[in-house]
C-alpha cells in the first residue's frame, strides 16, 4: 500500500466513512418480563444470537428486561414507533382499541394450541393489518397457548360462581368475556397482577400457565379453571416484536437481509411453541403446591360459549364500520386457525 493510500484509510477511519458492509450494530432490545422468563430466554435471546451469528457478530443486541429503559408495558410499542428502542416484544392489547383488526385472534373461545394460532395471526397480520402495524416493522406475531382462569379463595365450578369476583382481564374482549359472565373485570398489565392478587385487590386472574411460575401466582392462587382440551381456548392474547422502521432502513442491505430471514412465520411459529411447550412444566408447578384443579364440563362449557356468542358480532361490526370486509376477515382467520392446526 502506497503512502497516499494509508493517509486515505487512515482519513475514512477518521470520519467514519468505511464500507457499509463494515458497519457495526447494536439493537436495543426492550421489553417487560424478567429476564428468566421463557419469552426472553426461548425467543428473544436465541433470536439476538441468531442475528450475531450470522452478521459474524457485525450485529447484536442490548437486551433491557423488566422495562429498563422506562415507561410502561403499554406504551413499548410506541417506544419502538419513536425510536426509544429499536425492537420491542409487547402486546397491542395493551392499548385497547388501538389494534383492532388483530383483535380478532383475542375473541373468546377462538383459538386452540399457540404454534397453530401464531401461524395464523402472522398469515392473517399480512393479509389484513400491514396498515394497522404501519408505524413499525413487526418481526412476528404470536399468540400463547390457552388462558384459562384462577382463583385465590373461591372455586368456579359454573357462570354463577364468578359473581361479584373481581378478575384481572388482559385485554378488551376478555374484559367483556367477563362481564358476560358475571364477573368484574379489572384491567392491568402482568407486572401489576402479583400485587394486586397478594393485596387482595383482585379476587383471580384471566392467564396461560406458561407466564405463572416466572411471577410466583402459583403461590398466590388456590384454584385453577380449565376447559375441556377439545374445546376452543378461553381466551388468548396477541402478542407482537417489533423494530423501529427508520432504523431498520439504516441497516446495510446485508444485514437488512439477515432482520428478513429470521423474521417471520417460521419465527412466529417458534414463539408459539414456546408457549405451548411451556405449559405442562409451568402448570406442574401448581400441582407440586397442591393447588386445586377443576375442567369445566361440555355443558358448562357451552353456556360460557353461549354467553359470549356477540362477541365475534361486535369484532365483525367494527371492522365493517371501519370500512372492512368484517364477515369475510372473521372467516379467515377461522380458516387459517383450522389450517394450520389441520397441518400440524
């Protein structure tokens, strides 16, 4: 190399004016659960290893847990939106009435099985709700495997039981859930709920076993309310990870190419059986306290059904006031649920 030449690398180190290929990354990654729970540990940390693996390390993550970086849990998404964070790992329910278009893989008694339903909320996010998702790039769409219900002190055996119990719901239409049946619903965010079910505030809680051990509840509750395994999911949230769109495009085209390639369905499909595959050990834990279990019967189980029957009414309402083909939105992603849970 000539002396001209070293004073010219030497000049482009200095104004950092390298090869975008050279291009060096670090991705801030914040999100809400502790850093031993399963979504950081099964999906979020192997996905940031993924990424430096096959970037050789050119781009990684700084991973912020239990919202280290500030806010709330309801308005990570927006941290991603503004740039706060460059990805995040949250729930669009936590702003109710933000997202409704995906709302419909939250109605009651909609989903079986989490792999399945990720699977179909991400086909279904491509199909129906890039314009709802706009002010992000989403990486997946997931959802968790079945919510069920559970108790401090009293048992619910039928409808009537819930009466005058106060049960944290994790999103709109679980809230109406509950007051179909007779509830009172409270609304808050995970990170509040063991507080307030050690204070007594809440009386039970709307949850998937797969998120119960990381927060101790197994030691807060007494009773736990499942439905039949042939029956269709009690509820179930919508969970979304997200990057910041501006920052995406400021990546160099390869390393765009490898955020692309481990983004996804497949993606999506391995944060459901995340949850799926977490269920039994987390619910195990519940068992070696000597909590209480109890199935609803089919009966039973039809009158919650019954009861919530509106519900997927009123989801095809508001996408028709919104100007949406609702009948034709609600099918599909019936459709895609049966599809993909047919294929596994």
């Amino acid at each position: 190399m000539s002396l001209h030449q070293r004073f010219a690398l030497l000049g482009l180190l200095a104004c950092g004016a390298l090869p975008a290929t050279a291009q060096e990354v670090t991705l801030k990654v914040h999100h809400m659960w502790t850093p031993n729970a399963n979504a950081p540990q099964k999906i979020i940390k192997p996905w940031c290893e993924r990424i430096a693996a096959e970037s050789n390390n050119r781009m990684k993550c700084q991973i912020y847990p239990s919202m280290q970086l500030g806010g709330t849990p309801a308005q990570l998404y927006d941290q991603a939106r503004d740039g706060v964070a460059d990805i995040v790992y949250t729930l669009p329910g936590y702003t109710p009435g933000r997202f409704p278009i995906m709302e419909v893989f939250e109605l009651p008694f909609m989903t079986a099985g989490a792999e399945a339903g990720s699977r179909a909320a991400w086909t279904f996010y491509t199909r129906h709700a890039t314009k709802e998702f706009g002010a992000v790039k989403p990486l997946l769409f997931n959802i968790h495997e079945e919510g069920y219900l559970h108790t401090r002190d009293t048992p619910v055996h039928k409808m009537e039981d819930l009466r005058g119990l106060k049960v944290r719901a994790p999103t709109r239409f679980a809230t109406k859930l509950l007051t179909r049946l007779g509830a009172t619903p409270v609304g808050m965010p995970l990170p509040s709920l063991p507080e307030a079910v050690s204070k007594g505030v809440v009386d039970g809680f709307l949850l998937a076993w797969e998120v119960i051990p990381s927060v101790k509840l197994q030691e807060m509750v007494k009773y736990h309310i499942e439905t039949p395994a042939e029956r269709p999911s009690l509820y179930t949230n919508v969970f979304v990870m997200a990057m910041n769109p501006a920052r995406y495009a400021g990546l160099p085209d390869d390393l765009k190419a490898i955020i692309d390639r481990n983004s996804g369905m497949e993606l999506s499909a391995h944060a459901g059986r995340v949850w799926d595959e977490a269920k039994e050990p987390s619910r195990n834990t519940a068992i070696a306290r000597g909590n209480t279990f109890h199935t609803l019967p089919t009966t039973e189980i039809d009158r919650w059904i019954a009861a919530a029957a509106d519900l997927q009414d009123e989801y095809v309402d508001n996408m028709n006031k919104a100007g949406l083909p609702g009948p034709a939105m609600l099918q599909d992603a019936r459709a895609l649920i049966a599809q993909h849970g047919a294929a596994q």
